[in-house]
C-alpha cells in the first residue's frame, strides 16, 4: 500500500534525492509513520534508516536544504541529527544487535533494513516508509504492524522473552503506549513482562522515571498503572503505591482499598491539569496510610497522621528514583501534606480562621490543593458525590471572601522583628520570636485585623505581659 501522502513535506523529496546520488536506501521509520496512520497528527520527531551511513546521509542532506542546517553527530550511537524548520530529523543507519546480559548496551553491526525493523521495540514502530525512487512512499510492514494499530495490540515483532529480556526499558515503554494510545498489550507479550521483570534492575532510575513521566502524563494515567502493577513492575519501583492495596476486615469492619482508589484520583485530576507535579501529588497522596493503618475497636480503621508521614515518605521516594530535589519535591510534599485540610473544612462548620490557616499555610498553592482534593471524592454514591462537591464550592468561596478582605495568603507580620527589638530594646532572643508568633496567630484567629496599628498595639500589649519595658520608658529612668 502506498502512502505518498504521509510524506509530501518537501524535506523527504530531499532526503530521497540525495540518498540516491549516494547509493543509499533510505527510509521513514517508527512513530511517525505508527502516529500518521494513526490520525494523531504530524509528528514534528521524524527518524530516517538508511542502508549505508546514516552520518553521512544527514551531512549530505543538510547541504542539500536552503538554510544548511548544522549536523549534531553522536558517534557513540552512529546518529545524527537536523534540525530544518520545525521538523527534527534523526538519521541512523540500518543496524542489527546483540546484547550481553548484564547490559541494555547492544553490541551494534551494519545490517539491512529487514535487520533494523527486526531490532524494533513493538510492530507498530517497526512500520517504514519507502523513500526510493521505484516505489516511494510504500508501506514496508514485515510483522503486519498495520493490523495491530487496527486492533489497538502492542506486541514485539520478535520473540517477547528476547526483546524484554535484552532491553527491560521495553517494557516500560510497552506499558507507556499502552497508557498514551489505550492500546491492549498482547497476552503472551504482557507474560513477557511479568517474567522479565527483575532485569528491569539494570536499567537506570532516570529513564525509567523518564516513561513513569511519560504513562502519568496520558490521558488516563491509571491504565499504565494498572499494567505496572499487574506486572509486578510497580511493586520493584513504586513500593510506596503497592503496600496500599488490598482491603482488610476486623470485626465486620472494612477499609478501602487504598491503591485502586489513588488510581481513580489520579485520572480524576487529570481531567483538570496537565501539571506533572500536581499529578504525582496525586498518585502519592494516601501513600502515607500503609505505615499509620490502625484498627480501633471503637472506631474502626483509622489512618492518622497519614498526611505529616506521606509528606516525609516523598523526600525519600524522591531521592531514591532520583527526581528533582528542589521546588518540585517541595510542592508534592506540601500538596500530601495538606491534602486532608480542606476535605475537613468542607465537612464541617467552615469558620474564617480554619480558611486563613489553609489560605497562610497553602500559600500560592491553594487553587492547586483544591483541585486535588475535589480529585479525591470517588464516592460511587450520586447523593454523597454531588454534596461533597457542593461542600467544596461553599469552601472555595469562602478562601475568595477571606483573601480578599484578610490578605493572609503569604504574609508576613506587619510588625517584623527589626521593629520589635528597637521598640524594646532588645538583642536577638526567644521573646521576639514569641511577640511575632502571638501577632501571626492573632490575625490568623481573627482576633486583630491584618493591619500595621492594630499589630504594633497587639505587640506593645504583648511585650507588657512578657515583662518587657518600651525603650522609651527604659530612657526616663
């Protein structure tokens, strides 16, 4: 089958023109012939194999182009890349490989094209595009890669054992498209994955949390998640997510499960934001509530503490799979911690100084929390869904109403310590601690307006019942 279609850009007349002054076979391979006949758009990321030097096929080529774009060559990898317009071309030369068993490094030799779609992760990107002159744009489809775009199948157009076992990263990958494009994995390729699951250890924390990124970032990120864990990949990355499944019953009395729940969180947020953060604050919410799971007699299940040790557990999740130590982490730390806060205030009596702590202790991240807390309301029962949500609305106004009459979302005292310490000549000490404190505490509760004259009051008066003397006073004696 022909697709000249796929391939009209003027560049690819160029690349064919060129490659057959070289003698070269050259060809369009991988997502984006597999996002093309799928109707996912144009992908802007083209990669090009040819026969012969893929090197010395993108040197031609870029001066060829008008603009002669400059070549990035990766030697180690036998690559090189251009980029022309808004396009990034990545050329290769048709390879086969072999791998030791202690590495996902292959041992690479010059092969034929029939060699490189053979050395392909899944038949849907081993499908290739003819750039020759004979029968350009034609459909090269060895492993009938086609059919299982129409059936929505990942499977590996070799033996699955050899391909998960030589480069475990496929297996993430497997999972990553089936997340991105809700595709079925083939069974005995999905059997594959469970079996092969340890060699995952050889592969490096970034790329694997690179395609973690990649399966929380689709659309419904609980379908790569669910094969993460079917798999028994999740439990060797992720050990945080899978100590919360199961339900367990004491005395007629029964807990949610835990992890099935924070799965229906997480695709609930991510029908609202795209922030990566925000959706792993998501999946990490509740991880907190397999160590603090408690059984009272009089109670039932209780989880206390959940969110102050899920905000702990982050930093050490964090450092282990080596994501980012700094703003980021803080976020996800701050969005557990405060997770439960407003899910409280829209059950109970919201009162102003419950808001202006949430407000103070939320800060510029209170539309964010909110988002994730509504997120958290997976009630099957239409009457709770709908009062829940209600609640959450009355809450949301209230923040509105007391932001903007109390002005408390990241403010400081309106009396610093500077001020204090010359009024009472003072050397730094606890007691100035203690008077800034008290004046936060009283304009969080109300008591005095966020104002300077009614803080400097508060302040005098406080001073006065620590047993401190204004300077002025201090100076007539």
């Amino acid at each position: 089958m022909n697709y000249k279609n796929a391939i009209e850009n003027p560049v690819f007349e160029t690349i064919a023109a060129v490659a057959g002054e070289m003698g070269v076979e050259s060809y369009v391979i991988g997502g984006f012939v597999r996002d093309f006949l799928l109707e996912r758009g144009t992908p802007k990321d083209i990669d090009i194999v040819a026969v012969g030097s893929g090197i010395a096929l993108a040197k031609g080529v870029a001066k060829a182009l008008k603009e002669q774009p400059k070549v990035s060559v990766f030697k180690n990898f036998g690559t090189a890349m251009i980029k022309t317009d808004d396009l990034e071309l990545e050329f290769v030369g048709a390879r086969k490989e072999s791998y030791h068993f202690d590495s996902r490094k292959p041992v690479v030799e010059d092969g034929s094209l029939e060699d490189d779609q053979n050395r392909r992760d899944f038949t849907i990107n081993a499908l290739a595009l003819s750039l020759k002159k004979e029968n350009y744009g034609e459909l090269l489809d060895p492993f009938n890669g086609r059919e299982d775009l129409r059936h929505k199948i990942i499977r590996t157009p070799l033996d699955p054992d050899l391909t998960y076992s030589d480069d475990p990263l496929r297996m993430l990958r497997a999972i990553r498209f089936a997340s991105q494009l809700n595709f079925r994995i083939e069974k005995e390729s999905f059997e594959a994955i469970r079996r092969n699951r340890k060699r995952l250890k050889i592969i490096s924390r970034e790329r694997i949390v690179d395609e973690l990124n990649k399966i929380l970032l689709s659309d419904k990120p609980s379908i790569g998640f669910s094969l993460l864990y079917k798999t028994g990949l999740l439990e060797m990355i992720l050990p945080e997510l899978t100590n919360l499944s199961g339900i367990e019953e004491k005395e007629g009395q029964r807990h949610k499960d835990n992890f099935w729940h924070t799965l229906e969180v997480v695709d609930n947020i991510s029908e609202n934001t795209d922030d990566l953060w925000l959706r792993w604050a998501a999946l990490l919410h509740d991880i907190g509530k397999a160590p603090t799971k408690r059984f009272d007699k009089e109670i039932g299940w209780t989880f206390h503490g959940h969110e102050f040790v899920g905000s702990k557990m982050v930093s050490r999740l964090f450092r282990r799979l080596r994501l980012p130590l700094n703003e980021k982490m803080k976020f996800v730390q701050k969005m557990v911690l405060l997770s439960s806060r407003p899910i409280v205030l829209a059950q109970d009596l919201v009162t102003d100084s419950a808001v202006r702590r949430l407000i103070f202790d939320a800060g510029d991240h209170i539309e964010d929390l909110m988002t994730l807390c509504e997120a958290d309301i997976t009630t099957k029962n239409p009457r709770r869904y709908k009062k829940y949500h209600n609640n959450f609305r009355i809450v949301r106004d209230k923040i509105r109403e007391v932001e903007e009459r109390d002005h408390v979302r990241n403010f400081q005292p309106p009396v610093d310590g500077q001020e204090i310490m010359d009024f009472f000549d003072l050397r730094p000490s606890k007691e100035i601690g203690i008077i800034k404190d008290a004046i936060k505490e009283a304009i969080l509760e109300g008591e005095i307006p966020n104002e300077y004259e009614a803080a400097r009051a508060f302040m005098i008066e406080k001073g006065k019942k620590l047993g401190l003397t204004p300077k002025e006073n201090q100076d007539k004696k």
